[in-house]
C-alpha cells in the first residue's frame, strides 16, 4: 500500500472539514447551550474544551491557542457550574446530528456517507498511535463514538481536525510564531476577515497593532500585508503542519484517502452553498 503523501492528505482534510466545522456556526449550538444556561461566546470554550474535563482557563488559552486569556477566562471555569463536560459533549454531538440533518437531508442515510464514515473513522482511529504531544486530539479520541454514520463521520473528522491542529500549534512554536501573531499573519494573508478574527479572538485594537508593530519590526508584515518573508513563514509553516498530520491517514493508503476526498466533497459543498459556514452572531472559531 502506498503511502498518501502530505498534499494528499491536506487535501482530504480540506474537502471533509466543512462536515466538521459547520459546528462553530449553526445555530444548533446556541439553541442547545442556551437551553442549558450557557452563556453566548462562552458555548464555543465549554463545547470544544469539554473533552479535556472541567478545566479552568488555561488548558484552553494553551491548547485553542490564538484567543485572548481574558476572553477565555469570562467563561472558564465559571461554565462548568451551570453544565457538566458530559452534558456539553452530549450537547454538541446532538447538535451536530440536527445541522447535519437540516443541510444534508436523506443525504445522511445514504451508502456514500456510510462509506466516508468509514474511511475517516479508520484515518482518526490509527492517528491514536501518533497522539503523544497531542493534547487536543488526545482528549476527543477519548470520548465515545457515535453509532449514526453521519455523527461517525462528523466525529472522525473531529480528531482529524484537532490533529492537524496540534501539528500547527507544534510549528507555530517551532517558528516562534506566538497565538496573537498567528491569527495577525492569518489575516496579512487576506483569506480571513481582520475585524472578525480581531473581535473573535478578544483581542483589543491597540493589542492587534501591537502585534501588527512587532511583526513588521521582525520582517514579516510589509505594512498589513505579508511580506516576502511572511509569505515563505506561511507556506513553511503549512508545510510543517502538513507533515506532522499525513501520518493519520497512511492507515488509508493513498487510494482510499481520495476516495474520502472524493466523497466528501460534494457533502461539503452541499453545507457551504447553503451557508452553514457563514459567520453568525455572537461569532465563533
């Protein structure tokens, strides 16, 4: 079996996040924290952080990585005394299955997802062997697994993502890149909104051109834009990222890890074409 190489196995990724990522959008998950008296804001921290347990602030700012600790602190760990981590996992896995359901339809039931479920289920399972140094990926391998294939494949893709995720935050270390500076440099590339990863993140204007004054005084911004020097951290960096994640994948080889491109897709189109990826008041991640 050949091995999937890094551009393979980003780009699986890339084609199955939406069914993942839809999450910190729909309106699913405002509609089941605040039926439990979570607080807005404060349902992405609880949601997202309840597989490391009741934790205070700082497991959080260290793992999330690019929000402000303040932010952070507003909401941790005040929120585990109105729902328990098993409550809020509960919540947003209940909350997946019903965006899932609203933008997909019969689509759920069908042999495709059955068939994506699958693949990414066996991708985020052989990933466990790579989990040391993984702090977020370790904490949701370890919750339990669905039963419905489409919540399979929403969970698999979980681990993925936040594998993936802790391979960035391992490069952004390396390259002493710090969370505040990595959401900035995101921006100076102009694929996301400065305002809303700004505000997002808790961060205050003057503390955003601090930033912004720092990494023009290390070459990397050319005024709000990227650099030439910015530009090669960027791409080394997300070549980085792409290495440490491949090794999830070789459990598929390289056929079967685009045929989980290949089916996910038209699944993930379906949920962007219908805006499930749109950002929606109060903004989340």
């Amino acid at each position: 079996m050949i091995n999937p190489s890094p551009a393979l196995a980003r780009e699986a990724w890339r084609r199955t996040e939406p069914l993942h990522s839809m999450i910190y959008f729909a309106p699913e998950v405002r509609e089941r924290f605040a039926a439990l008296g979570v607080p807005a804001v404060a349902d992405y921290f609880v949601s997202r952080g309840a597989a490391l347990g009741a934790v205070g602030a700082g497991p959080v700012v260290a793992t999330f990585y690019n929000f402000h600790p303040a932010l952070v602190a507003r909401a941790l760990p005040a929120a585990w005394e109105i729902v328990t981590p098993a409550a809020a996992v509960a919540a947003r896995l209940d909350a997946a299955d019903a965006a899932l359901v609203r933008g997909l339809g019969d689509t759920v039931h069908s042999a495709e997802v059955a068939e994506a479920a699958g693949l990414a289920r066996r991708a985020a399972e052989s990933a466990g062997a790579y989990a040391a140094g993984r702090p977020l990926f370790a904490a949701h391998a370890d919750l339990p697994w669905p039963e419905a294939p489409h919540l399979v494949l929403w969970h698999a893709q979980t681990l993925l993502r936040e594998f993936r995720g802790d391979a960035h935050v391992a490069a952004l270390l390396l390259a002493g890149v710090s969370g505040p500076e990595s959401v900035i440099l995101h921006a100076a590339s102009g694929t996301a909104d400065a305002t809303f990863l700004r505000t997002t993140r808790g961060y205050t204007r003057a503390q955003w051109a601090e930033g912004v004054a720092a990494l023009q005084e290390r070459g990397l911004l050319a005024g709000p834009e990227l650099s030439d020097q910015g530009r090669e951290l960027r791409a080394a960096l997300e070549a980085d990222t792409d290495r440490l994640a491949a090794p999830a994948y070789r459990a598929l080889g390289a056929e079967g890890t685009a045929r989980l491109a290949e089916l996910t897709r038209p699944l993930s189109r379906t949920l962007v074409k219908a805006g499930f990826l749109d950002p929606v008041a109060p903004p989340r991640q």
